[in-house]
C-alpha cells in the first residue's frame, strides 16, 4: 500500500510539478482541518526600526489561499508552527502560540524577541483576544457558528504591508524543518541512520517515524517489541524510508485524501475507505488522472463500492495493467487506524459486482408491484429506489445497496452488539472475491429478524426478510457463498404476471423455486408452511380484530427457531386453527403437504436455514398468491 502510495505521488507531483517549496509546504498543511473554518484571528505584530510591537487582535474570513502554517501536532503542547484552532481562546494562546516561541526561541533572534513581546504583552493579549473571539456570530450564507474552527495565528505588519506566517521565509525554513523532524523525532527520541531506502533504493539518511508521522500506524515504538534490537533508537531499520521518499508519500496522500477518500457525504459505512490505484505502467496515469479530477467536481459520493463512473469500459478491460488498493480506516484524532486492507483488485470484478447488483435489483420480486403487495399499494418504485428514501446511505440510482443492506445486520457498536468487524470483513470479501461463509450470512440474518419478531415488529420483520433475501442472491450469483442456480428471466414485470396467471398455484411455486434457486426439499417445505402460516396470520387478524404482532397464532411459532418436526407441527396446527375459523386453502394446503412429503429423510439443513426459508415464505406468500388465489380461499359452511 505504501509502495502504491509512493508511486502516486511521484505521478502527482510530476503532472502537477510539485518540486518547489510552496508546493512541499502546501502539502504540509493540513487543509482538511480547516474545511469548516470562517474566520481567523489574527495577532497583529508591527516590525519597525524600534523593534517588534503588539497591535491587537484582528479578525478576516479564512480561505485556502491564505498562507497560514497549520499543521497540528500534540494536543497538549504547541503545533508545527504559532497557528492553531481556537478550543478556549486564553488557553489556546498560552498553550498553542506562546508555548512555541517559548520552545524555540533559541532558534532566531527574531524569535526571541518575538517570544518577549508576547510575554510582556499576554493579558492585553487574552483580554483583545476574548472580546474578538465573542464579536464572533452565525455566518449568514453557510449557517456555520463562526466559532467553529476559529484559526489563532500571528500576522506581520511591515510598513503598511501585511503578510501571513507562509509569507515569512523564517517561519516558512522553520515549518519546513519541524515538518520534516516528525520523520526522525518522537517523544521517546530520535531514530535515524544511514542506510537503503525501501522505496528509491538510494543510499540516504532514513527517519524511523516517517509513517507513523503520516497516520500509519502499524506498529508503536514505544512497545520495545516492534523495534529492532528492541531498541528505539533503532526503529529506522525497521520501515527505511528516506525523508525525500517521505515528502513524496506526503503528496500522494494529499492527493487521496481529497480525491479518493469514499464516501463523500454520508458515512454509513460508520468508516471511511480509501481506494488507491496501483498502475502496473505509468502511461496510463494521465487518463487515470484527468477522470478522477473531472468526477471530484460532480455530484457525486458513493464511492467504489458501486462501479465507479471513472471505471468505466476502457479501465474495466485494463486487469493487466490497473489494480486497486481498498483501504477501510477511521481517523482517532492524531491516530489512523486500518479496519480493513483488501489489495489487488481488478476493475472487471467491479464490474462485475456492478452487475450482480442491477441484476438482482431488477428481478420481478423486487420490482414495484411485488413492493405494493407486501407494504402497501402507496409504496412507489421498485424496493431499492423505496428504501432510498429512509435507509441512511442509500442512493436513488442504488448502486450501493448491498453495502446499506448489509449494514442492517451487521450494524456499529451499540446495547445490541458489536458488528463492524464482521462487516468490514464482508466488504473485504466481496471486494477481493472470497467466499464468504454462508452460515454466518443466514445466522446474522436470523439474528436480526427474530429481535423484530420478539419487539411484534412486524413491518420492519418484513424489510429485513427482503433486504436479506436480496443480499443472499447477490452473493450467490457472484458465487461468494452457495451454488449460483438462478433461474434465467426471458420476461419481466407486466408480462410475467400474466403468463404466471394462466398457470396453477403449484406451477408457480416451482416456478419461483427454480427461478431463485431453491433446490433443497427441506427449505423449499419451511417456505410453502410459511405462506400457509401467513394465510393463518391473516385470518386472526381479520377475524379477531388484531394487529400485526398480536395474532394468538404466534405463539405456535417458537420465536421462529425451528426444526423438522416444529415444521410440522405448524403445518398441522395451521390446518387445525383454519378449520376453527371455517376457513381453507386447498392449493397452498396441497402444496404445502407435497413438499413436506418430498422432504421426508431428507431434513439437512440447520434450523437457522430452515426458519430463513419459513420466514420468507411468510413475507413473500402474498407475490407468489395473485388475487386469483386468495379468492379461492374457501368458507367450510357456505363457500365462495
């Protein structure tokens, strides 16, 4: 990753001729902690012949084109340079600003004097700068409190002449030396030598803290097992990256921290990822290059877990010479940790993915007209484009639901559990093409909907049935768990359901088995006594006046744990409570004790599949029935 990071700054920084020193101290800055700053405070510093003058606190609107030298660096102690973001404005200064003359004032003269005059001057100093700090109020455009970020700095007057701290040569040499300590200095010392770059393979001195100073932090030096010899002075022999190498890394991250860091707005991922191009060939980096710059300026924030717009055919037929680097971090203030590392992976199996996606999206139980049947004749558009409206992450074009839909059962830390790893790790597999293990998809599915169950949340029972149901063939048909074995679809929509409405109840149910792969005798027997357990539900609800939740059938449901033999019995006890209410079924009854009596000795599967398989026969029973069917239900005393 490091490598490929290299060698995109090295491309960057020649296309965008980075190789001055405003360039290198650019990238130093971190801009990205300023992205909600409005305003800076400036104190105001007058150099005469007479020497330095304080001349109070002045206040302008923050830009990137303002030369400020923000870099953070401890919490606790001064930054990179006098410039810093205001938490209580007396303590900022004494801790941010004054403290840094104090450290280095040995360094200059000029800072020395600086250093006296701030000294001699720091009540009237925190009284102006009190006062300028709560004159600050709501920016009228953004709605932005102008206290949010507030930047502290120092500001020169020379002759009527103002300039910001990267307009000073000192203090600009200054901030390019401390930057580049970060490499070799830590707070238990120093670790530098001479010895081989890992990157240019070029004979330099190599500081031990260079990624660790960039938020990779893979390894502490302040545990003596991760250092060489466990020495800690020693530690640039364990990663050796020169300080020249380590500008370039800077620049490449730069570069994917603004370009390529996914998701742009909405973090529902509860993480962000990086996706870093590895080019095999560096003629290809100019196309490359210009796409992603292009897609930085729209609309635009899924991400490449969709297939990226600037993937397109072109570079999705370019597996020889284009790999991509997934990385899944969180930033904790100074640290950056790594949840998840996914390497080589080649644009066609995004593309495929991409695929898989539409394909399953865009199959008739899914569509508009199934949604109506199980929700609600309100419901609008198929149930991706539905659910893009309430689900946090989900876009109207969809091209990521299956990482929205995963999230619902695999969900962050909460009184519930703890999940993200087991998602990442999901994400991770489905990206790099591993097989997932399907047990673990099928319980976590079950996990979530029988906590709906125990809550009589019926609905939202429902939601998970199909978000899961949908993730369960994605997977399939990109053989990551199962046996892919989806049926094909010569006709969708309207014209399926009329063809299907010609043909009997048990002709469609093997249909829909075929169709969408379900083969196992077991589970397809669990789904035909959940539909009939649904028609079950349905009558108690009509008769006794129930709501969803409330029906006395549940009770005979086992909190939707169940075997063989509780199969069974629901089977016989739906018949039995139909009866009770002179209601029947004949063709879902028939249909129902067929597959049970094809399942006979042939009960494989683990009860989490058997009650996966009974609860989607429930929320799908009324898609498979057509209003045909349900006006064959059939009343024992006087009929229909």
């Amino acid at each position: 990753m490091i490598e490929a990071i290299w060698h995109l700054g090295m491309y960057v920084s020649s296309k965008e001729k980075k190789d001055d020193s405003n360039s290198i101290i650019e990238t130093y800055i971190n801009r990205a902690k300023l992205a909600k700053t409005r305003k800076i405070l400036c104190i105001m510093l007058s150099e005469e012949s007479g020497g330095i003058q304080y001349k109070g606190i002045s206040i302008e609107d923050y830009s990137p084109e303002k030369q400020v030298l923000y870099r953070p660096r401890s919490p606790n102690g001064p930054d990179i340079s006098p410039c810093a973001i205001i938490t209580d404005p007396s303590k900022t200064f004494k801790n941010k600003i004054l403290a840094w003359f104090k450290n280095y004032k040995d360094l200059d003269k000029r800072f020395k004097d600086i250093d006296k005059v701030l000294d001699e001057k720091k009540e009237i100093i925190e009284s102006d700068l009190k006062a300028a700090y709560d004159s600050l109020r709501v920016d009228k455009k953004s709605g932005i409190e102008e206290k949010t970020n507030a930047l502290l700095t120092i500001k020169f007057d020379e002759n009527g002449k103002e300039k910001h701290l990267g307009e000073d040569r000192l203090f600009r040499n200054t901030f390019l030396a401390l930057s580049k300590e970060r490499y070799y200095s830590y707070e238990s010392g120093e670790s530098r030598g001479k010895g081989t770059c890992h990157l240019c393979c070029q004979e330099k001195e190599l500081g031990g803290y260079v990624l660790s100073s960039l938020g990779f932090k893979f390894a502490t030096p302040d545990k003596p097992g991760f250092t060489p010899n466990f020495r800690k002075t020693d530690y640039w022999k364990a990663i050796q990256i020169c300080y020249d190498c380590a500008e370039i890394i800077e620049f490449g991250k730069k570069f994917v921290d603004e370009n390529l860091s996914f998701p742009k707005k909405d973090n529902f991922l509860g993480c962000r990822y990086y996706v870093i191009p590895k080019i095999l060939f560096g003629e290809m980096f100019d196309e490359l290059y210009d796409r992603i710059l292009y897609y930085k300026s729209q609309d635009y924030d899924e991400g490449l877990l969709s297939k990226e717009d600037w993937i397109e055919n072109e570079f999705a037929k370019k597996d020889d010479v284009l790999r991509l680097i997934f990385l899944f971090y969180e930033k904790d203030q100074s640290r950056f940790l790594i949840h998840e590392y996914v390497e080589d992976v080649v644009p066609s199996w995004l593309r495929q993915i991409d695929g898989s996606q539409r394909k399953i999206r865009n199959l008739p139980i899914f569509q508009e007209e199934a949604v109506k049947k199980i929700f609600g004749k309100d419901r609008l558009g198929d149930f991706v484009f539905w659910r893009s409206g309430i689900d946090r992450g989900v876009e109207g074009k969809g091209n990521n639901w299956y990482a929205v839909f995963l999230r619902a059962f695999f969900y962050p830390k909460s009184a519930a559990g703890n999940y993200d790893n087991e998602f990442r790790s999901i994400l991770g597999a489905i990206l790099s093409n591993k097989r997932i293990s399907q047990d673990l998809m099928i319980n976590s599915f079950m996990r979530e909907i029988r906590e709906d169950i125990r809550r009589k949340e019926i609905y939202d029972f429902q939601v998970l049935c199909i978000k899961s149901f949908m993730l369960y063939l994605f997977l399939r048909d990109l053989g990551l768990i199962g046996v892919n074995c989806l049926g094909g679809y010569e006709k969708m929509g309207e014209e399926r359901e009329k063809e299907d409405l010609s043909k009997s109840f048990s002709e469609r149910v093997e249909r829909f088995f075929n169709d969408y792969g379900i083969k196992e005798p077991d589970k397809q027997a669990a789904f035909c006594v959940g539909m009939l357990c649904d028609r079950v539900l349905y009558v108690q609800r009509v008769t006794r006046e129930k709501g969803f939740g409330e029906e006395p059938f549940w009770e005979k449901l086992h909190g939707l744990i169940l075997d063989e033999s509780r199969i069974k019995n629901i089977f016989r006890d739906a018949i039995i409570k139909l009866r009770q209410y002179q209601k029947a079924y004949p063709d879902l009854e028939e249909v129902a004790g067929i597959h049970l009596a094809a399942a006979e000795g042939k009960w494989s599967s683990t009860k989490d599949e058997i009650s996966y398989f009974f609860a989607l026969g429930m929320t799908l029973s009324k898609v498979i029935a057509y209003k045909s069917d349900e006006e064959k239900e059939t009343d024992i005393e006087g009929g229909k």
